[in-house]
C-alpha cells in the first residue's frame, strides 16, 4: 500500500519524501532512470543565492530556513548512513560586488555575517588567487555540500526509513476522473495512491502541459556546463564569485568552475566553446590552475522558472496532486524548506511560511 507517489528522484523529491515520511506517510518514488542523476547531480551545491541580495523575497524566504537547517541536516545524514554529504562552510567570497552599500544593508537585515576586505586581506584569504577584485565582499557562512553525496545519502537514509524507490520507470500517462488521479503508468506497471506529488525538476512543466492542461506552469530546461580540475587541497579555500562565475574548492582539492546559462531546450550535450569560457575564467581568477588537468566536463537541465520561485502547492483543480518544481540556479539552497512547506499544504498544516508566493496560479 502506497499513500504517496512522488515523481521524480532529484534533491527535491528526495527531500519531499523525507518531510513526508516524518507524518507516517507510505511513499513511493518512482524516477524515470537513476535517483538524482539530472540537474541535481550536475549543481555546484552552493548552498546560497549567488549575489543573495539580487534574489526575490520568496527565494530568500526559502532560503533562510534552510541555511539554518543544513548542519544538522547533513550531519544526521553522515551519522544515520555513514555517507559524508561534506557540508561545508567554506564562505563565498564575492569578488564584483556591484553595489556595496545594497549589500551590506541586505547582509545586516537578514542577519547574514559579512567583511569587506581590502586587497591585503583580500590575499590573505585567498593567497593563489591573482585577479584584482573590484568591490569585495566575503560571506565567511555561505556553505556547500558535495551534491552526488548528499543525494547518496539522502537515498540510503530514505531506503532504511521504509520508502520504496523505483528507477527506471517513466510516469508515462496520468489518468484524471472527477477531479482525482486514479492511477499513473509508468514503464510496464500501473500505480495507484491516495495523493501525488510531480518534483520532475525541467521535466514538470512539459509533463503539467501533457496532462493537466492548465494551469500552464512555466518551467523551461536551462542548460548549465561546468567543468573540474584536480588540485591540491586548500589551493583555494573558498567559493570565488565573479561576473556570474564561480570556483567551488571541494575538500579532496577538486576544484569546480561554473556555469552555463543556456537556453538549448533538453539538449544536454557539452560544447567546446563553453569549456574554454569556464577554464578561461578559472585561469583569471587562479593561475595555478593552469598546471591542473581538467578532469570532467558536464552538463545538467536546470529546472528554470521566470524569476526562480518555485512552483509548491496543490493543483487549483485536481485534489489529489501536487507539484515542488522550478527551483532554477536555488534547489539545493532551498531544498529543505521547499519540502517542509510541501508537506504542510499536503497535510493541510499551517506553515511557518505564506504558501501564495508559490501557488501555481501565482506570478512566477
Ligand atoms: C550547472 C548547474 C549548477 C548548479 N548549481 C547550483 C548550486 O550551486 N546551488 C543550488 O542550490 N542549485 C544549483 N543548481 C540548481 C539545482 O541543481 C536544481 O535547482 C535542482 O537540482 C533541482 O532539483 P529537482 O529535483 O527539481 O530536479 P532534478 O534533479 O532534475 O530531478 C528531477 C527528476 O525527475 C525525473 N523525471 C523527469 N520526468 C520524469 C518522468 N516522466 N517520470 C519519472 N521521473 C521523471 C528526472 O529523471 C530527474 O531525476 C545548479 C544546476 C546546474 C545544472
């Protein structure tokens, strides 16, 4: 028996069976191929808007709690499977910042600790780093985690919780009668329960279009490249922001440069026009990187939506269905509280949250 069928087995339907499932709630996931494989797998996983103070107040409103609930996040993670999500302070350090006076009266409102360092300062946090900022600002409690661990974990812990996860099996048809889903295929099986939750990431706009007509929910792929290094630990000990760019030190010393921002449809492939932008930007801010080898170079849809809020909330017509969807450049950072607020509509809960931002017949 099944009480809830989620679709789609990125961050956000992982973290949605895990608030779920706290509820006592029976749930299934069914994932079209491998559990987080998509733009989950592909993010950077800075834990944090880019330039927190260009983001719109639903985003922030996500993003806040989640921050704070990272550290005991990842390490109930680490503890309960034994895998490391390598959450990471690590501080973003924000070399272009636009307009200083904006941001520090953002980074005092919202309580988010800041420095403006001068070039000495400057150098003394990231020595090999070679570029001359302009206008600094460092955000020394902006974290990271290691996305294919935290997914990895997530999966273990749920697993070990009771939820049953199906790869490999692509909801294909979704069948409506008086305002319910009775049943969805997805590969050869029939599924049944009593609600469903669409978290197919880029996929859920097309998907809402196929099936339920309105309301049209304006989720569109972007595609976002990035590409590794191998480095020594501690090369770089920070995440570097500029023009839009940006270097993630990971703990083993890889160092990743991204990203793309492309609007290419489902086309997933890498260009080699893209790769030369990013190791071009990582060779500015960090030389030494020019003696490293590029390890890997990738590509991941972004579950684009207009302005970045994501759609979360109960369709307007059908009773039993619910979408967590169009997290944009933000799914990590807002995971957890994405999720949280999912769970209380389902439930018919009172959040801690105002739901109308995200409801699907809102501006998105
Ligand atoms: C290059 C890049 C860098 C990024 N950096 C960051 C960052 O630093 N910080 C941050 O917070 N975010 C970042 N993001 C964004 C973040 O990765 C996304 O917002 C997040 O992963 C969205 O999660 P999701 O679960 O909605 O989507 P996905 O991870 O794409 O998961 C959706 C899942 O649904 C499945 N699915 C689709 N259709 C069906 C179907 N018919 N049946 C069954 N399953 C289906 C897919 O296979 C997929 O696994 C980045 C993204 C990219 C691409």
């Amino acid at each position: 028996m099944t009480d809830i069928i989620i679709i789609g087995g990125g961050v956000i339907g992982l973290m949605t069976a895990r608030e779920l499932i706290r509820s006592g709630a029976r749930v299934l996931i069914l994932e079209r191929q491998m559990i987080g494989r998509e733009s989950s797998w592909a993010g950077g996983g800075i834990l944090s808007p880019l330039y927190p103070w260009r983001a719109v107040e639903p985003i922030l409103q996500l993003w806040l709690p989640s921050h704070a609930e990272y550290p005991k996040l990842a390490e109930t993670l680490h503890r309960r499977t034994g895998i490391d999500p390598e959450w990471r302070k690590s501080g973003l350090l924000i070399a272009d910042c636009e307009n200083v006076h904006l941001a520090e009266t953002w980074c005092e409102s919202y309580g988010i600790a800041y420095e403006r360092p001068d070039l000495a300062r400057f150098r003394e946090l990231e020595p090999a780093v070679q570029f001359m900022p302009s206008s600094p600002i460092f955000l020394p409690d902006i974290a990271q985690v290691r996305n294919p661990r935290l997914l990895r974990a997530l999966q273990s812990e749920l697993l070990a919780d009771g939820v049953q996860i199906s790869e490999h099996r692509t909801v294909t048809e979704i069948a409506v009668d008086r305002s319910k889903i009775t049943h969805i295929n997805a590969g050869n099986e029939t599924y049944s329960a009593d609600q469903y939750v669409i978290t197919a990431g880029a996929w859920s706009g097309t998907m809402s279009d196929r099936f339920f007509f309105v309301p049209h929910l304006d989720v569109e792929p972007v595609k976002g490249q990035m590409i590794v290094f191998s480095a020594e630990p501690e090369l770089l000990r920070h995440m570097v922001l500029s023009r839009d760019h940006y270097l993630i030190p990971r703990k083993d010393g890889k160092i990743l440069a991204g990203s793309t921002l492309e609007h290419s449809g489902f086309d997933k492939s890498t260009t080699e026009s893209a790769r030369d932008e990013l190791a071009e930007f990582a060779y500015t801010v960090l030389p030494a990187l020019r003696a490293c080898s590029i390890e890997k170079h990738w590509a991941g849809l972004r579950p684009g939506s207009p302005r970045g809020i994501p759609y979360i909330g109960r369709h307007p017509e059908i009773q039993n269905l619910h979408f967590n969807c169009g997290h944009f450049r933000n799914g990590f950072a807002m995971a957890p509280a994405s999720a949280r607020l999912l769970a209380d509509l389902l439930f018919a809960r009172t959040s801690e949250l105002s739901p109308e931002p995200y409801s699907l017949t809102a501006e998105h």
